[in-house]
C-alpha cells in the first residue's frame, strides 16, 4: 500500500465558495425562497438540478446546474431532508440568504478531454437536434447513440455517432442526468446552441490515473470499517469513481483529516 500523501485540500477538493443573495420579492409578506431546486440520493450535499428562470438564483448567476449544496446560512444540510432544507431557505422576502457551495472539479478534469471541438448547431422545429445520447460504459462521458434521420445534427455531419459530448454553451455536462442535457439542449426552434464534441474514447477507463489521485492510509475502526459514506454521484452513473457523500463524526476517516465529502474514491488497497 501506497503511505499516506501529504494533503493538498485545494487541489483534492474544490474550495467551499459562500453565495449570498436575497430572497425573492413577494407582495403577500409570506416566507419566499431563491428559485432553486436540488437533490441527492442520502447523506451528504445536494446537487442542484433546475433553476426557476426569473427568480434570484437564476439572476445571480453564481450558480451552476451540477452545482453541489453544503450548507445554508452555515448549517450543514448533510443529514437534512428536502423539507428541512428548504425551511432553511425560506424567509422574509428581500432578506439575505447565504448558500455553501463547491462544484466537483475532479469529475471535470477526469471526463473533459484536451480535444474537445465546439460544434454550432440550429435547432430544429420541435426545438431539439435529433442527438440520441446516454451514458458510456466508461467514467463519466456522454456517448452519441444515434442521430435522427434528416435531423439538424446529422444534415450539418458536424457529429457523428459514439462521438463524446462534453459540453452545451459552454457548460460541462458530465455532472449533470441525461434529463438535464436535454434540458440544455431543447430550446427555441431556429435558435443556435453550441456542443462541445470529442472523438470516441480510444482508452478504457481502467487505464486512466485521475489527476490528483492520492494514496491515503487509514486504520480501521472498532467495527471494522472506518466511517466513510459513498455512492455514484447520480443514478445515471453505472461505473467509474464513487463520490463521497458522509463522514461519521468521530471516525476513523474524520479523524485522519484526509478525506472531504464530495472526494472522488477511485480504489482500495490498489497495489
């Protein structure tokens, strides 16, 4: 086993930024919120899903969509409920909120090629491009399954099938569901968007290091384990690395100090 490295915490894990904005204006007086949307699948951040378009968090624009939520006005939401959460945000119209929040940065540097080519497309009149795409077998890229015939993308033949999509204006999507990707996608029928196209992966996953990627020592706990919550960072992902989601207070990962929720796992006891 590898010894311990000595931890670099901002360049293993993105640096919590503090978002404070104002609750949205209302003329009843009743408790307001900022217009966002979020979800997890257990313990841990929630990830931010769907902004409500006129509403404080959308006009701020320190948000993103993949966006991960720690806390609210310094209280964790790690153990808390949608419900709970959004009692949190709630308050006195036009009063300030302030929101914990990081975005996962390894996953960008795993998934995003260096070849990526900006691809302009005009949506067709439903809106869409005709792109079929889902999740490849590998870490986390979209994979191009089938263009529809005479649809938008495959009359300009700017993509082609099994190619990568990496990204839509300019937004990493490799965080993101297959239901968010299309969210972005879909727009006004005649307007242009911009994918972000790599050529098909040449390399399995099992052969590429993640950048940053540490060994970390840890003595196990009383009960054998040492204290540490994961899962797949959506249900979308079916391989690849796990993303950290809970440390148990007082357990054999807190109490190395080597790990941050929202950490990659990549192995254990790789040789």
């Amino acid at each position: 086993v590898t010894p311990a490295m000595q931890r670099d915490k901002m360049d293993i894990a993105p640096a919590m930024t503090s978002v404070a904005i104002k609750r949205n204006p209302n003329d009843t007086g009743a408790p307001s919120g900022v217009g966002m949307k979020f979800a997890k699948s257990g313990p841990g951040p929630y990830t931010i899903t769907e902004f409500v378009a006129g509403a404080a968090a959308a006009l701020n624009g320190q948000f993103k969509i993949g966006d991960l939520l720690h806390s609210v006005d310094n209280q964790s939401v790690y153990e808390l409920d949608p419900a709970q959460t959004t009692q949190l945000i709630l308050g006195q119209p036009g009063t300030e909120v302030v929101f914990g929040i990081t975005n996962p940065p390894q996953l960008e540097k795993i998934a995003a090629p260096a070849n990526v080519r900006e691809q302009s497309f005009v949506r067709g009149e439903t809106g869409g491009l005709g792109i079929g795409f889902a999740k490849g077998a590998e870490w986390l890229e979209y994979v191009v399954t089938q263009l529809s015939s005479d649809g938008p993308a495959q009359r300009s033949g700017a993509i082609q099938s099994g190619e990568q999509m990496i990204s839509v204006d300019g937004q990493l999507i490799i965080a993101l569901t297959v239901d968010q990707v299309k969210a972005l996608i879909v727009g006004q029928p005649g307007s242009s968007v911009i994918i972000g196209v790599a050529p098909p992966l040449q390399q399995s996953a099992a052969q590429q290091q993640p950048v940053n990627m540490m060994s970390v020592v840890v003595t196990r706990g009383d009960t054998g384990g040492i204290g540490l919550g994961f899962s797949r960072l959506t249900k979308e992902y079916t391989s690849g690395p796990f993303v950290i989601k809970k440390l148990v207070p007082a357990g054999a990962a807190e109490q190395s100090g080597q790990f941050l929720v929202g950490d990659l796992l990549c192995g254990v006891d790789v040789s």
